[in-house]
C-alpha cells in the first residue's frame, strides 16, 4: 500500500472525465469528485485537501473563483488547473492567482498521475519534516535533519554527553558527515550554551600561525606585534572551543595543548604569565587517530585526552534512509531561495538513494543545490546529475522494481474507464477521431475498434 497517499479533490463538470480521473487515482490516494463550485465548497468544508485539480469553466462560474476557499481550508493545498484554453495569458493569469500547474486537456493520465506521484513525495516530506521539527533540535542558525534510527542514537549520544559540563569530547567521521553541527549542539545543549562557541579549522591555518591563533600573543612576541592579541582558548572562556581537524595539529604543537587541556591554563605566545581558562574543548577528525599514534603522528597521551567521550557519526550510504529525506530538504531549501517550484523524478531519486556519496551530506547538499540552479524549475531528471553517471547508468541498466498496489474495493473494469476516457477525448476534439486518436497516441484504426468493442 502506498504509504504517501494524500487527498485529492477533482473539480469537473463532465461527468466521464470526471469518474476516469476518480477511478484512474483512486487506487494510490483518497479522491472525492465534485461537479461544479457549490459541491466543491461542501466538499472543502468537510475537510482540507492536499491537491485539488480544477477546471476553469464551472456550470455556477469560475474554478479560479475557488483558490481562497481552497486556502481557507487548507494554505499548503496544491491547486492545478484542467482547461481546454491553450491560451497562454490564461495560464499566466491563472499562476498569478496562486495555480502551481496547468494541464491541457485532452489530460495525458500517465504525465499527470507521475507528477502526483511527486506531489505525493513533496507532501510526505513536508509532514516528516514538520513532524521531525518539533522533536528536532537546532544548532545556533543550523538544523540537523534526519529520518534514520542511526542518526536519532547518535543525537540521544549528543544530548547525554553535552551535560557533562567539562570533560573533552572527540567526534570521529568521515568528510562531510555533519561533525561541526554535532559539535554545535552539544555546545547549544550544555550548560555553556550562553557562552560562547569558538571553532577553528587546524588544518585551513599555516602551522606558523596556528600557536598564536589558539593561545594569542604578547606585544613585541613577532615582527610587527604591536599589540596583546587574545587566542581562541582566551575567547572561548567559559564557552567551548571546537577544535576540528584535530589529526592536522602540527606534533610540535601537541604537548601544549595536552598541557592547556590538563592545567586549565595557558601561555601567550611570548610571555610568561599563565592565564586561567574555563574551556571546554571539543575536538573532531575524519582520521583514525589510532593509526596515528601507532605511527607516530599523533601523540598517545593527547589522544587519550581528547578521547575521554567518543561520538561516532556513520557515513550516509551505511544511512539509506537519510538520503532522500535530505534530498527533499535541500530541494526545497534551494527552491524557496530561489523562488521555483522545483521537484525530484522518480529516476532522480532512485539514482540519488543508489549512489554511495564518499563526500556524505555536503557532497549530497552541493548535487541538490547544483541541480536546482540548472533545472530553472523544471522537474530535477537524472541530466542534472552528471558526476553521478556511472550510478546512473548501472541503475538504467537494472530492473526497476514497484511493488504493486493492492486493488481497492469495487474494482471498475478497465474497458470501462478506457471507453469513458474515449468519449471524453472525443467531446473535447468535437468528434474529430484522428485528432482523437493523435492526442491519445494511437492510430484512428485503433481508435475505431475500441469504438467497436
């Protein structure tokens, strides 16, 4: 069963068009039909819609006329436009008024039942991530998103650890795992917190300069020190100082900051008065530490140090569940800020969720941001993913598995709605059987048989 079922409302005065519709989306989703703008009122006061398709010219007046009764019911409801108007100042007029999408009919039922499919996706992900919001914790200005039971331990970890005020924390994982916002939130959750979060990169600062940058300097300490200059360790007083790439500390450097760590107190650089600190250091790597001090690259007894509390964050493809639910938030993310109405393929998707991702979520946030750019708000397919193609390829070269749908109660046989569908093809061509047969996609002998069945 479809587990992203969602409520559609089909506004429709032609009654065959209407019951193909109904039948045609009725098996994957909850469809009430309703003739003209008095049924649609009720309908819409009983309860809000997730979608509604509407047409333009109702038997009691406008289908745009319904957009704030729509709203009223339901702000986050998608309303899509059915018309046999080609004119395109119509369909501008009808976007201005709120309309996300325009169909003309005669309606392809495959084109339109996949974008259902994705609204269906967008809608889940909006109710998950409302849902996760308000159990969510959020870093200062960041949110950390997640689906996976994986991810929600590693939190419950964070949270437990945080408490303990002053003892060092080391948070291991692969490149673009999300260790800084980890590091953020057992700062946000601690009782530092209105203190304040000091971070530096070991890695991004010259190893001439990085003495300096933690533990400051005296005036006159170097060529051109014409000033006392405070150290991350001096600014994060009382706070936490956040020390990633621990593994590209320089050895030189390594036994005083085991020193700071176990006294409390520090050096300027060029001095000789020792300042107290109340720090609480964390520290994060995407290196095996462990590896390094049998290789002696790392110091044992700093290691030991920073290793008092261990938080492991696992890679995304060991966290399968998280990539799609990422996916559809940087989506929407990047869509809002650059104003588009953007949205993932199936095909999309399903290469996205096969990939492996060594670059984890920043290499997964940089694809989505990339891809919507480039979409200019057209549906994300597979082409906006070119440094993924290799997993684009083993994927086109497997079977796509859907498991199928249960069959809903009181099945219409399928000559039924086919017979329906033709008839309404045939209404809006004005009997013109090869134009009926083109916009169906068959030829008129084809047509003509069906007519005879």
């Amino acid at each position: 069963m479809n587990s992203n079922r969602i409520s559609i409302l089909i506004v429709e005065d032609q009654a065959d068009f209407r019951f193909v519709l109904e039948t045609f989306l009725n098996s994957d989703n909850e469809v009430t039909g309703a003739s003209d703008l008095l049924h649609a009122r009720l309908a819409l006061n009983r309860k809000p819609f997730d979608l509604v398709l509407l047409d333009l010219n109702l038997p009691d007046g406008s289908g745009l006329s319904l957009i704030p009764d729509i709203r009223d019911s339901n702000r986050n409801s998608v309303i899509w436009v059915m018309s046999g108007n080609t004119d395109v100042s119509v369909a501008i007029s009808a976007m201005r008024k709120g309309v996300q999408d325009y169909f003309v009919k005669p309606v392809q039922l495959e084109e339109l039942k996949a974008r259902i499919e994705t609204v269906c996706s967008e809608i889940a992900v909006r109710n998950e991530l409302a849902t996760l919001r308000n159990k969510m914790t959020t870093s200062p200005g960041r949110t950390l998103v997640f689906k996976s039971e994986l991810m929600a331990e590693v939190l419950q970890t964070t949270h437990f650890f945080a408490n303990t005020e002053k003892t060092s924390i080391l948070i291991t994982g692969e490149t673009g795992t999300g260790k800084e916002l980890i590091a953020e939130e057992v700062h946000r959750c601690s009782p530092r917190h209105q203190g304040p979060f000091i971070k530096i990169n070991c890695s991004a600062i010259p190893e001439s300069l990085i003495e300096a940058e933690l533990f400051g300097s005296e005036k006159g300490a170097f060529t051109d020190s014409k000033t006392t200059r405070h150290g991350l360790f001096e600014q994060a007083h009382r706070g936490t100082l956040f020390l990633d790439e621990i593994g590209e500390l320089p050895l030189q450097l390594q036994p005083k900051l085991l020193r700071s760590l176990e006294s409390k107190s520090f050096r300027r650089l060029g001095g000789t008065t020792e300042i107290q600190v109340d720090v609480r250091v964390i520290a994060a790597t995407n290196r095996n530490l462990k590896e390094m001090v049998e290789e002696g690259k790392f110091r044992a007894d700093l290691f030991h140090r920073l290793n008092v509390l261990e938080i492991s964050i696992p890679p995304l493809r060991d966290r399968k569940e998280d990539i799609l639910f990422l996916s559809r938030y940087f989506l929407s993310q990047f869509a809002a800020e650059s104003r588009l109405q953007v949205s993932l393929t199936p095909e999309s998707e399903q290469i996205l969720e096969a990939c492996d991702w060594p670059g984890n979520v920043r290499e997964l946030k940089n694809v989505i941001e990339r891809a919507v750019i480039l979409s200019r708000g057209n549906p994300v397919t597979p082409a906006y993913f070119p440094n993924l193609a290799p997993q684009a390829a083993k994927i086109a070269g497997e079977k796509v598995f859907y498991p199928e749908q249960p069959q809903p109660e009181g099945i219409v046989p399928l000559a039924e709605i086919q017979a329906r569908y033709i008839r309404y093809v045939l209404e809006q061509t004005h009997g013109n059987k090869t134009l009926a047969a083109k916009k169906l996609k068959i030829t008129r002998n084809t047509l003509k048989e069906k007519l005879q069945d």
